[in-house]
C-alpha cells in the first residue's frame, strides 16, 4: 500500500520517500579476531556516487601490523585491482623527540595490485587501535578511475616506541570495470577487533 | 492504526520506524563575545557519549576578538563531565600556508602545536586569525569512539584559517587521548581574548 499525498508518494515499497539525510549507514561489519573484513556488491553499487568508510578502534593481533585495502571487481573472488597511489603521514612520539612530516615512498603504490597500506605499525596493546576514514567515489563507473581518500589516525609502537600518526591516502584504482567489492585486513595477523560502518551519500 | 507498506511496519503505537540519516545534529551553538564555548554530555540537549560511533564538530566562521602573534583556537576534552579539561594526548601538527602578496608559501610539521603527552590545550589552526571583518576559520573535527574505556580516543581535524598576516593557512591535526577513561565533554576557546563569534555545530554519526 503506497501513501500518496496532494501527489507525491510519502511512502511505498517499505520506505519513506522523504529527505532523511543524505549519509546513509548500509552495514557494518565487526571484527573477532577475523582475518579480514569486506563489503559486496550488495552494498557496493551504483546507489550512490560516494561511498564512506569509518573505522572505529580497529586492533591488530599481531603488533606492529599495517592496517591494508583492496578493491575487487568480481565481487570478492579476486582484491587486485591496480592503484597508482600517494602515502604521507604526520608523526609525533609520546616524548616528542621524533616527529616529521614526511612521504613515505615505501607504503605508496605504482601500478601494483598489491594491497595499499592505510596504517603505519599499529600497535597492539590493549588501548592501541587505528581509527579514521575512507571516501571511496563513484565505484560503479565504468569510464572512470576509481578515485579514494583516506585519512586515519594511529596508536602506533615502532622499535617499541609510542607514536601518534597521521596518515593521508590518495589514489585511484586503476580500472573502468565497475569496483563492488572492498577487503580490509592486517598485513599480518587477524584484526582483533573493531568496527567498520559504511555508508552511501547522495548525490541527489 | 499501524501503517504498513509491503508488509514492513512504518507507523505504530505512536511511533515512526523509518531509517533515518546517518549524519544527527546534536547541538549547534553560536559564540558572542563568549570565553569558550563547550559541549557537555547530559547538558543543554548534548548526546557526548556511547549513543555514536563517532562525533563531528564543524567550525564555521570562528572570529577572534583579540588580534595577536600565538593566539590559537584550540579544544580539549573532559572525563569529568566539564569540571576538568585537562585530558593526556598525543598528537602531530602541520600545516600549509600562502601569503596574499605571493611573498611565501610552505608546507611543514609545526612541533609547538603538536603534543607529547601534555594536557594542554590543542591548537585548531596555525598561527592566528586576523581581527579584521572579514578573517576567521573553519573546518572540522573528528573524534572517535569517546565513550569507550578499552581504546585512546582518536581524533582527527582540518581548518583552514586567514591569518593575521593575510597568509591562507589549511592546518591538519592527528592524535589520540591517551586515556582508557570515557571522554564525556570538549571545550574550544582562544589562547587569548574570547570567541567574538562562530557557530559550531556538533553531530553524531551513527
């Protein structure tokens, strides 16, 4: 049964036709010791133009893990889209001796299918976590790179010193093939814990 | 009556079942010629706990009343419920900056905005804003997860800024208080002299 006044639709099909904001949460996904986490087609799709990922306290079981990122274009069976990408961080350690604004051209991608480091070294003591953001635009293209921004903060332990880091990403994945999948996992060890919410925005 | 479409339940006993957006205004305040201007949770209509995930502050227009070398616009967060701002964190600074009269322009870590383990006041922006009518700030910032009592609370901002010597300043902070204690209140102020006006808006992301 639709509602319909003064000839517009307020309600059919299960939903409301209404303006409700244009940042919709989708899913999300929490990590139990898991070896990663990931997003379908059956949220990745032509819905919306931008999607969000947030990322709250994720946890590495083994220390010193780089949280990482792949895209798929078959719906999971394969993360190796080639990116081309950029990787900068800001760092600061507890005692405020080492700290630096620099690029690090070891955690940036050329043409590699490899998966894309988000986090330097997060630490995995029981406060220590990574959390921040993904912006991932216009997936579904299939005449477009598919662009994305990241920018997380980390509890980090490095040669077992305390830091706080900032990390910015950049890139596209280099593909006009719609990308409808997205995997999330340490580059060692499972995610001990964690959560990641997407969410769609609007365009329209 | 209960209105049901395509055998969902939308209306019923009083109540609307309906997603809604993801993005909740919680509070908006507007500064007067005001010392600072917090957020409280439990106070004025403020939600500052587990009820989300994560909490965005946008900063819109933040105008000083006091022009001067080292004023900042700066925040930090209370476990207390606002008796005490004085929370740990760590953090890095940076900032890129263009002059109006193209006499410079860079892009650096700035280690005085940073913290190490202190429990002062975090600068928002670099350098300091103007006086003039036309000069202020904006941007954002994140914090995530500031109820939990396992994990630091991250945080994550960027403002842009016109400064007092007419320089364009983006500045982007990173950090983490380093408490395993709820954070349940944030403060923003100036170093020096109040906030002659702003509006700051605070939103929960579910």
């Amino acid at each position: 049964m639709a509602i319909i006044s003064d000839g517009t639709t307020i309600a059919d099909a299960a939903s409301f036709s209404v303006s409700l904001g244009n940042m919709v949460l989708l899913n999300t996904a929490t990590a139990s010791n898991s070896a990663s986490l990931s997003f379908n087609s059956t949220y990745i799709t032509s819905t919306y133009p931008i999607y969000k990922f947030e990322f709250i306290n994720i946890h590495p079981a083994t220390n010193s893990a780089y949280f990482q990122v792949n895209l798929s274009i078959d719906n999971g069976s394969n993360y190796n889209v080639t990116k081309t990408t950029t990787y900068y961080h800001a760092y600061n350690n507890e005692a405020g001796d080492a700290y630096a604004l620099n690029y690090d051209p070891a955690r940036d991608l050329t043409q590699s299918t490899s998966y894309q480091d988000i986090s330097y070294q997060t630490g995995n003591d029981n406060d220590q976590s990574t959390s921040g953001n993904l912006f991932l635009f216009d997936p579904s293209s299939t005449t477009f790179a598919k662009h994305f921004l990241i920018n997380i903060n980390t509890y980090s332990d490095v040669s077992g010193t305390d830091y706080s880091i900032n990390t910015y990403v950049g890139g596209y994945g280099n593909t006009t093939s719609a990308v409808n999948a997205i995997n999330f996992k340490f580059s060692s060890g499972n995610i001990g814990s964690g959560q990641i919410k997407l969410y769609g925005i609007k365009g329209s | 009556m209960a209105v049901i479409s395509a055998g969902t339940t939308l209306i019923d006993a009083g109540a609307i079942s309906v997603p809604t957006g993801a993005l909740i205004l919680i509070k908006s305040i507007t500064a007067s010629s005001s010392a600072s201007i917090s957020f409280v949770d439990g106070a004025s209509g403020v939600v500052f706990d587990g009820t989300y995930k994560s909490y965005i502050f946008k900063f819109i227009d933040v105008h000083p009343s006091t022009e001067a070398d080292n004023t900042v616009f700066h925040f930090q967060c209370s476990t207390d419920g606002g008796s005490n701002y004085n929370t740990t964190m760590t953090s890095s600074h940076f900032r890129a900056g263009n002059y109006e009269d193209d006499s410079d322009r860079f892009l650096s870590f700035n280690i005085t905005q940073a913290q190490s383990q202190d429990t002062d006041f975090a600068s928002l922006i670099n350098g300091s804003i103007g006086t003039d009518n036309d000069q202020s700030a904006s941007g954002f910032l994140q914090i995530f997860n500031p109820a939990d009592t396992t994990f630091v609370k991250h945080f994550i901002s960027r403002t842009n800024s016109h400064n007092l010597n007419n320089v364009s300043m983006v500045a982007y902070n990173g950090g983490y208080f380093n408490t395993t204690s709820a954070i349940d209140a944030i403060q923003f102020k100036f170093s020096a002299g109040d906030v002659d006006n702003a509006v700051i808006k605070m939103y929960g992301v579910t």
